[in-house]
C-alpha cells in the first residue's frame, strides 16, 4: 500500500510567525505528485462587479481546481497572490477570503502587489502548488 503524502509546515523562530494571520513560512512536500495551478482569475461578471465579487470568484476558481485534483486547502504548498494596486484595505479582504478559503489549513503564501494583470479590469489573481496522491 503506498504511503500517503505528507505536508510539513514551519513557523521558525528566525521568521516572522505568520500562524495567527493563518498561513505556514514553509511548507514541505513529502511523497507524491506536485500539481502547479495556473493563476486563478474572476470571470467577467465578477470583473464588473469590482474588488470583493473578485475576490470571492478567485477563490471559488480556486476551490473548483482542487476539487479536479481530488485535494483540499490542506494539500496546497503554496499560493500566490497578485493584487492591483495593493493596499491595507484589499490585503485584508484578501486575507480574509484566503483564510476562509482555506477553512483551517495553513499554507505558506505570498502576496504580491502589481500594476496590472493579464486583462482588463482584473484585480486579483491566485495561483498554487498542490501535493496530489500518486
């Protein structure tokens, strides 16, 4: 019977310990396959709808590729943000969303604030490396 993957997540003194705010420093993958998720975008109507609809159908993006993986939050190594024009307001609600998202698994995470995405309108964007069963 194979052994089932494992996901070990680090806090180290050395960095700033990102636990209470719901994401790991390090994530380390033991056996199994890595899936690399494409960046998730909102689809037109939630582009027109603004920031938070954003948001919310990245997220639903999100959740609808683990499901095509067979994972849950638990599995994901790492995301990746991207936000327009970052700043304290749409790291929140994208904090948030993430860790609603993530109902209790702990990921590493990077946020990364840019100029402007792949189309027009976008706002926001997530991507993640996913430990998938053999």
């Amino acid at each position: 019977m194979p052994v089932p993957p494992t996901i070990t997540r680090l806090n180290p003194p050395a960095l700033p310990d990102s636990s209470s705010i719901g994401y790991a420093q390090i994530s380390i993958a033991g056996s199994g396959r890595i899936a690399f998720v494409s960046g998730q975008v909102a689809g037109a109507e939630a582009v027109e709808k603004g920031f938070d609809a954003q948001v919310a159908d990245v997220m639903t993006r999100a959740a609808a590729a683990l499901e095509a993986l067979q994972a849950n939050p638990e599995d994901i190594l790492i995301a990746r943000i991207y936000v327009v024009d970052l700043d304290e307001a749409r790291l929140g609600q994208t904090i948030t969303a993430f860790k609603t998202f993530c109902n209790g698994a702990t990921p590493s995470l990077t946020g990364v604030g840019v100029a402007a995405l792949a189309g027009p309108g976008l706002l926001i964007e997530m991507e993640m490396q996913v430990l998938v069963s053999a």
